[in-house]
C-alpha cells in the first residue's frame, strides 16, 4: 500500500495515546481518534503485536488480509511489522484500549507471534475483560493490568484459531448502512431495537439486513446490542454507586431479574459479586 500524504491539520487530530500500564513484554494504552469522513486514511504499521479492544465508535481496518468494520466489544489484531490503514467514512472518532506484545512474551504462552485474522467480534469470553479495562481507566493506578494483560492474549489466541482468515464480505454501501446502525444502537442503548425498525432505516429488508448485520459485524443486531448493554452495565457496577436496580434500567433491561440472569450468563458472576471484585 502507498503511503498517504497527512495534512497538517490531520496531523493535530491524529490518534493521541495515554500510557496506562507497562511491564515485562507488554504495554497498555488508551487510545483516541477523532478523525472522521472529511479525513484521508494514511498507512501505518503495527510495531509489536496488537490487541486493541474497541470501547466507542466504528472504524473501517484494512489490510493485506482484507477489510474490516470495527464496532465496540470487538478486538482489532495486528501482527508485529504489519502495515495497515484505518478509515472513518461512517462517522467521527473512535476510541480503543490498546495492548502490546513482544514475541518473547507470546512465547511465555506457548503461542505464535501472529494471527490468522484481523477482528475478533463481540463475544461472551470478551465482554468481563472488556469491562475490567473499561472500568481500569478510572483506577488505572489500582488496576491490575498485567493478569489482564495475559487473560487477554490467552483468550485472544484461542478465539482467533477458530475464526476463518477471510470474514463474508459485505460492499461498500452494505457496510456503510450497517455502520450508521451500530452507532444509532452505541448512542442509545437503552432505546427499542426491532430488527424492522432497523432494517428501515438502513433501507433494507429485514432478512437482508439480518445477513448483512451479522457478515459485517459478526454478530446479530440482538446479541450486538445485548454485549453493549451488559458490558456498559458492567462497568458502571465497578465506577458508579448507584443502586444495580438503577443501573439495569439505564441500560435497557426491563427488570432486574432478567438482568441478573443475563449478567450471569456473560459474567460468570452475579451483578453483586462483579461489583464486589473491584
């Protein structure tokens, strides 16, 4: 891929990173983009070995390999040396928290240094690592990051041997509808979700929204919504004193023992004792 010319206004807004943790072999940072459609993608290239967890917005990942629509509750992977251009076509900013590897410290595990794939989507295994390091970035100092860290890398490696080195494919417009949906959903996520309602407005039928949703996303608008939910519950349990009956609401659960239930089910762990885990 040839290198893209960054303006110097672009140049301002560029990715801006905040050291979280460091250790033997691995790094943590939070990072945050504000760059949208009215910005050209520029090339860069993974340094080490990346796992960033996406917590906001929707960014576009290419690379040899292919292209991916990133979402929260997703992971972007990239290998040590690898080039690759990240894209804001259907909407502005992003933001991630960014784990880095040395190929020793994949050799602690037992692990190679790379990945077949370019995204994990949401999954159940993702969604307590994802609001551990949420929750962390109000407790950096506290939190422990280096367990993480490793849980995270373990987990990755495992999920990403089961996942096909090319994902369906979606065009360009078909991605562009999904994009614009998935952030109506992040920005309301207490809101109704009916998969017509969805479908009109990405003007598609429902069916071919169903099919076009889950190849760009690789998941369904249901559980889509349903791991944003329980992982911004989760961590408004670690930061926030609120009552969990309160907190359950908020985040679009119709009463509190259907949240209970779900929590547990993606958690392992009930609302309380999550809370309790600080």
């Amino acid at each position: 891929m040839a290198k893209i010319a960054v303006t110097s206004d672009q140049n301002e807004r560029l990715p801006s990173a905040r050291i979280l943790a460091r250790g033997d072999g691995w790094s943590i940072s939070e990072m945050v983009c504000t760059l949208g459609p009215q910005d050209r993608p520029f090339e860069e290239r993974h340094s080490s070995v990346s796992i960033a967890m996406v917590t906001a917005g929707s960014f576009q990942y290419h690379s040899h390999v292919g292209r991916e629509l990133m979402t929260p509750g997703s992971l972007m992977l990239g290998s040590a040396g690898q080039s690759f251009q990240c894209g804001h076509d259907h909407g502005t900013g992003d933001r991630c928290i960014s784990f880095h590897y040395s190929h020793e410290f994949f050799d602690r595990l037992e692990a190679a240094p790379s990945f077949q794939s370019q995204r994990v989507p949401p999954t159940r295994a993702l969604s307590p690592l994802i609001a551990r390091a949420a929750s962390g970035l109000a407790e950096a100092e506290t939190m422990a990051w280096e367990e993480l860290s490793i849980e995270l890398a373990a987990q990755t490696v495992e999920l990403d041997r089961g996942l096909s080195i090319v994902s369906a494919g979606a065009s360009p417009g078909a991605t562009a509808r999904v994009a614009r949906i998935v952030r109506r959903i992040a920005n309301d996520i207490a809101g109704p979700c009916e998969v017509s309602e969805l479908a009109r407005e990405a003007r598609l039928s429902p069916y071919h929204f169903l099919r076009t949703f889950q190849a760009v996303t690789g998941v369904t608008p249901h559980q889509y919504l349903l791991r944003l939910r329980l992982q911004r519950a989760g961590i408004r349990l670690r930061n926030e004193p609120d009552k969990i009956v309160d907190i359950a609401l908020e985040c679009g659960f119709g009463d509190v023992s259907n949240f209970n239930r779900t929590f547990r089910a993606e958690f392992g762990v009930s609302p309380r004792t999550w809370r309790s885990q600080r």
